[in-house]
C-alpha cells in the first residue's frame, strides 16, 4: 500500500456502532487531513476510543464506510488491514506495553518483526525514538518498574518507531499529574512538526485540547456535533459544545 | 423470564461460543506453516508448559501409581494372587490413568496460567497493541502454546507412565511384600505396545484442548480483574471436561476401531 497524497487521509461516513445492542456511534462523518492534529472531544464513555479503533479495523462498523488512502477497510482481508496498520501508530490509555518484554524490546518489537535490519541498526533506531520521547536509560528496564507517565512516554516511542503517516491517541494525558501532562502534549506537537505526521488525539482534556489541536471535533450521542479550530470552539454558540468547554453541569448535557 | 427466552439466549450463545472456537481452531490451523518461523517462542512454551510441569507430573504420578497398587491388592486379597499386581497397574496407567490424569493436573496448570496471562494482556489492550504493530495476536500467543503443549503433554505422559509403575513397584514391595521380580513378571505378562501406544495418542488431543481453552477463554475476557478471573475458571473447567469427554470418545475410536480386538 503506497503513501498518498490526496488532502484526505482518512475519511469516515455514516459509521455506526451498537454494542449488545446499545447504541454508541450512531452515524459518525469525519475527515482527517493528511498532516494536521485533529482532536477529538467528548465525554468518558461516550466512544471516543471506539472510534480511535474503528480508524484502525480493530472494530468493524455494523453499517457506514471507513477510508484509508481512498480504500474501503470495511472490506479488507486481515492479511490487508494488517499492511495499512504498518503506516499506523497508536498510543494506548495506559501504554499497553507488553510487560514480557523490556523496553527496548518493546520498541524494537515492530522493526524485528518486519525489517530485515540488523540488530545494530534496530538498537540505534530504538535508542533515537527513546530519546525524542526523552527517556535514556531505560532500555532494560522492564515496564511494571515504570510510572505511568514513562509508560506513555515509551508507548509513544514504540508508535513511532515503524515512521508511520499517522499516530493515534487514546486518551494521552488521562491518569499523569500536570506537568507530565504537558511533557506528553510537547511531544505530540513535536513528534507532528519533526515527522509530519497526521495526529488524532482523543480526550476529555480541554487544556490538552487547546495545546496540540490544528483542529477540534466533538462526539456526542453518537455524531459529530460540532468540528472547528480551537479559536471557533473557544467562540462556539453551540450549546452542547459549549457546556462541555466549559464544563458546566448546567445545560443541554445531563450528568449521568 | 419466559422459558423460550432464556433457551433462545441460551442457544445464542452456544452457537456463539461454538463458532469463536471455530474460527480461532481455523485460523491456529491455517498458521501451522509459520512454526518453524516462531521457533523460540515455541520452545520458551515448552519450557514453560512441559519441563515446568515436571514436579507437580511427579507427586501426581508416584502417588497414582502408589494407591493403585494399595487397591490392587485389597480387590485381590483372597481371589488372585498378587503376582498379577504388576499386570493391573501397568495396563491401568498407561490405558487410562497416565494420560487422564496427567492431562488434568497439568490441564488445570497450563490453561488457567495461559488465561490469565492471555486474559491480562486483552485488558490491558496488549492484544490491541500487537494488532496495531501488525502482529497477528494468534500467531504470536496461540500458535507457540498450543503446538508447545500438543508436544509436551505426549512427553509428560510418558514420564508420568514410568513414575506411576515406579511408584506401584515401591508401594508392592515395601507395604504388600511382592519382590521387584513378581511385580516386573506381572507388568510384562499382558503387556502390549499398542495400549502405552494407545493412551499416548489421546494425549496428544489433550494437549490441544489445554492450550485452546486457555487461548479461547483469554480471548474472550472483558472487563478487569474480575473478568480475568472469570476467564481462567472457564478455561479450566472447559479443558478438564473436554479432556474427559474426549477421552471417551477417542478411547472408542482407538481401543475399538483401531486397535479392535480380534474376535
């Protein structure tokens, strides 16, 4: 599958989703453009990851489209989607690192799977992803000695190691204090201005929101209510949207 | 709740159940070629599964082979003589209690640790994280188990059939009084290769269902620490009842289709 270049590089139509039969997506539009960090916003619970795993085929809609580079996923063969997820990165809520593993296993992982590189090079590569995460030392370590926030931090590293076009982001600043927060918010920016990657952060984080977002869209009831920069978001009269900014109990979202 | 509600639910999840297990068989099939290519995951698992059994094959096995000598001897006592201890200890353990129980102690071991092992990493989205890097989760938990435990448990048996006699031959010795010599004499007396033969091929399906079971209800774990859970009791009662099922059912294929007797 090559790398292409029309504006969009993912695209989602109609995409609707019931769990035993509990509607959570109910019909979900969504361009992402090639390059740009597109935040998406919504209450805990409300699908937000579901969606991140719709992206990535690791769940199949029960009706509507998803596109990749212009291809339908919905249609492909496990042999395919596993080839499109070479040009994906995904950041999971607690890391998700494998805890058999050290952590330059972990990082080099995807390149001994599928590289032919050496064992020098992979060492080298995995060394320069631990670094731009700002994590030296760790090699060895294994991930249950870790806090929470180095965790991310080399889950980060290990999403990026294969160069992918895309990184998702599944809740990146959930459970970290303040200032690990902001860390893990730099390097997405950083991360998207050094390899000119597209990023889709899902959060409930409106500080974090506001920080790396070139655009921001907000999932309620199933749909996409609302999609701008953060200067129409911060401006918004949508009511939804602007109870959620704000965080307010008050208005059209009731606290369950 | 209506009756034919709860059997409608009922057979839902039967017929689900039934096919998750399909597909995962399929799929751990069609990857078999990839074995060879997975290697040293293969023999970590054997490691594990096979040599880290070996303590818990050893009390079992001595102390079957043990009490089954006791009981030969207090069924004997006044009708058969007890040079025929040998003979009924060596054909029940390796026809049946070998195999059988074998299987199930280490059934109870292996699937519930591959489980929760398997269980965790689906909760804590490791298995979605080796999606994502583009590692087929079943070839790179499942294939390395359930070839590792198909071969092992074969072996296991074995080992568990010669501890069992060892242990019967001590036990008739020290507490019965017949001499090493009676009891050998009594062993080869109708001893056949095709019953050790026999009991060692359905270890190999036994083999197969610990490390599916494991697998299956590792797979289908949900929620946290209490689904983990849920999932290694499943994996074990449905390995232990599997494995008995089956061993009727492949005790009459082999023991009356293929190794028939001769009338």
């Amino acid at each position: 599958m090559e790398r292409g270049t029309g504006k969009h590089i993912v695209r989602l139509s109609g995409v609707a989703k019931a769990f035993e039969r509990k509607p959570v997506l109910t019909g979900v539009d969504l361009d992402i453009a090639r390059g740009e960090t597109l935040v998406v916003i919504g209450r805990s619970g409300c699908g937000k990851s579901v969606l991140l795993k719709h992206i990535t085929g690791l769940i199949a809609p029960d009706a509507g489209e998803i596109f990749f580079e212009e291809e339908d996923i919905t249609r492909f063969s496990r042999k395919k989607l596993f080839q499109m997820r070479m040009h994906f990165g995904m950041l999971f809520q607690g890391g998700a690192l494998f805890d058999s593993l050290t952590v330059g296993e972990n990082v080099a992982l995807p390149l001994r799977r599928h590289t032919t590189l050496g064992e020098d090079e992979i060492c080298r590569r995995v060394c320069g992803r631990l670094e731009l995460v700002g994590l030296t030392d760790v090699y060895n370590r294994y991930p249950a000695e870790m806090s929470g926030g180095m965790k991310k931090r080399v889950g980060l590293a290990r999403a990026v190691v294969m160069d992918p076009a895309i990184v998702l982001y599944d809740e990146p600043t959930t459970g970290l204090d303040p200032i690990m927060a902001d860390v893990i918010n730099g390097l997405i920016r950083d991360l998207q201005r050094e390899l000119k990657i597209t990023s889709v952060v899902v959060t409930h984080d409106m500080k974090s929101a506001y920080r790396v977002a070139d655009r921001i869209a907000m999932l309620y009831e199933g749909k996409i209510v609302h999609s701008g920069t953060p200067e129409e978001v911060r401006e918004t009269a949508n009511p939804v949207l602007r109870q959620f900014v704000e965080g307010s109990a008050q208005g059209p979202i009731t606290p369950v | 709740m209506a009756p034919f509600t709860l059997l409608g639910r009922f057979l839902l999840e039967l017929v689900q159940e039934i096919g998750g297990l399909g597909i995962l068989i399929w799929r751990t099939t069609q990857l078999l070629p990839r074995t060879f290519a997975n290697a040293r995951a293969v023999f970590q698992q054997m490691d594990r599964i096979g040599i880290g059994s070996i303590p818990l094959v050893c009390v079992t096995s001595l102390f079957v082979g043990a009490v089954t000598a006791i009981q030969a001897a207090y069924q004997f006592h006044g009708y058969v003589p007890y040079k025929f201890i040998g003979t009924v200890v060596g054909k029940s353990v390796t026809l049946e209690l070998g195999p059988v129980l074998t299987a199930l102690v280490v059934g109870g071991r292996v699937s519930a640790s591959i489980a929760a092992e398997i269980g965790t990493m689906k909760v804590t989205e490791q298995v979605d994280a080796l999606e994502m890097i583009a590692i087929d989760p079943v070839e790179y938990l499942v294939l390395p188990r359930v070839v590792a435990a198909t071969i092992m448990l074969p072996a296991l048996t074995i080992f568990s059939d010669f501890l069992a006699i060892f242990g019967a031959a001590v036990v008739a010795n020290i507490s019965i009084g017949v001499s090493f010599h009676t009891f050998e004499t009594g062993l080869k007396l109708l001893f056949r290769q095709q019953d050790l033969v026999g009991g060692l091929m359905k270890t190999f399906a036994f083999g197969y269902i610990i490390a599916l079971m494991g697998c299956y209800h590792g797979f289908e774990t949900r929620g946290g620490a209490e689904g983990v859970g849920v999932a290694t009791m499943k994996a074990v009662v449905a390995s232990c009842l599997l494995i008995l099922i089956s061993n009727y059912l492949l005790a009459s294929l082999i023991f009356r289709i293929i190794f028939a007797p001769s009338s």
